[in-house]
C-alpha cells in the first residue's frame, strides 16, 4: 500500500474495529498528538477495540487525501460510536520502515451550511498542478505572515484574484468582502483571532494545509487551514478551529504540536 493507502485503512478501523491491522500500520512508539489519548500503539489499538464495543457503529467518510513526503493529511468526517458527526484534519508521519509513527489533527462538531451555502466538506476536489506544489506551499507561508499573523495587511489583496474567494468557515461568507465583514463583527463582540505560530505547511499540488498556534477570543487554539490555490492565488479555503485543551486534562504530554 502507499501511504496514502496505509493512513486510510487506519482510520477505517475505527469503524471496522480490526486491531490487528491498526497494530499492524503503527509503530511501536507511535507518538500521538491528540491531547485526548494516551500514546503508543498499544493506546490507540485499545481505543479502536473500544469503538468496537461500543452499541453504535462508528462511521468514517473520507472527504480528501494527499501525501507530501513522509506525511500524509487528510479531511475526513467521523461519528465516534453515534455522539455525533464531526469534521476532522488529521496528519500521519510515516517511519522509515513504511508504519505511522506520529499523529497530529483538530476536529470540531460538524455544523450547518454558512452564509454562503457551503459546508465544512462540499467544494473543489480535484488534485492537480503536482508541479506547483512548492510555490503553492511558499505562497501560503507568505500569506501565513504577511495576512493572517498580520505583519503585511496592505499585501491581503495580492493573495486573491478580487472578490473571488471561496470559503467553507461555518461563519463567513464568500470574498474578501466576507471575510472582512465577519472579522468585524468579532471586533463588535471584542473578539480577536490571532496567528502566532504556524507549525506545519504541508502542500501536494493545488492544496495547502497550515497547521498554525495562537488564540481565539483568548483562549489558546490550533488552527488547521486547508487552502486551494488556482493560477497563483488562493482560490478556497477549508477550516477546523479547536480550543487547546488545559494541560491538567492532557492524556499524554506529548502537546498539540
């Protein structure tokens, strides 16, 4: 199997319940991310024959998939044993040997359609311009800087073709214009939304996940962006915001990032 291939059939445990092909894929010291489970193998196996047990099915939708390197992320929706659809980012970093070794992701409770129409998962899907894919990540770690850490705001509208954005945020509407209109009704609400570091910009072609830390409203949060780029311009974006948890309630040490 190719990675790709591999980081699917692991999530498709969850709802297949098959622990010996999750323990299988993973590495014995598989580091795991989600502050919410213990590390290792061993941890995650236990939580796929938990699932396994549990009176309602867990389901698993693969929405994208893309490779870059040693890694691979995808966008996918999840229903963990019946409490709810919830849309989720997930990374996997490959091991020398071909099994997944770490685990990073956000997921949040999957929402209605925004202002606009669209959902956290509807939208372009086509992968392409593979020979693009390091301009494409570079164009987003400058946008990364220069708009969304905010060190270069008068650069915002070099990084779009007009008005032409298309955006799958819960809450914001297409454009710029959307955007602009949703950052300030925050601002009435006395609610920023800050980027301070970005931790991973992982890219295959025309798509570009960021992995970034800061705060929302305060309180500290992982942000997993998704963008498509189109001729040099970011054409659409994807999101998952979630709050960092307290690090008292942290089942493994190993932090968000």
């Amino acid at each position: 199997m190719t990675n790709k291939e591999k980081a699917l059939a692991l999530i498709n445990t969850f709802a297949t319940g098959d622990t010996a092909q999750a323990k299988t894929l993973l590495a014995d010291d598989y580091i795991q991310h989600n502050l919410a489970y213990g590390t290792g193998a061993d941890a995650f196996v236990g939580s796929v024959a938990y699932l396994a047990s549990a009176p309602v099915k867990t389901t698993v939708q693969n929405i994208r998939a893309f490779e870059d390197g040693d890694k691979v992320f995808l966008q996918t929706v999840y229903n963990f044993a019946g409490i709810g659809e919830q849309v989720a980012f997930d990374i996997f970093r490959f091991d020398d040997n071909g099994r997944i070794a770490e685990h990073w992701d956000n997921i949040a409770a999957k929402a209605a359609p925004n202002p606009s129409s669209h959902t956290q998962i509807d939208g372009y899907e086509t992968l392409k311009d593979l020979d693009k894919t390091e301009a494409n990540r570079q164009l987003v770690r400058d946008f990364l800087v220069d708009v969304m850490q905010g060190q270069h705001p008068e650069k915002t509208p070099e990084y779009f073709d007009g008005d032409a954005y298309i955006h799958h945020n819960t809450g914001i509407a297409d454009g710029l214009s959307g955007l602009g209109a949703a950052l300030a009704a925050l601002a009435e609400q006395g609610i920023q939304m800050i980027y301070t570091t970005v931790h991973q910009v992982l890219a295959q072609g025309n798509f570009v996940l960021a992995v970034s830390e800061g705060t929302f409203g305060g309180a500290p949060t992982s942000y997993y962006d998704l963008w498509r780029v189109e001729n040099g311009r970011i054409a659409e974006h994807w999101d998952v915001m979630e709050t960092i948890a307290a690090k008292e309630t942290w089942q493994n040490q190993n932090g968000k990032f």
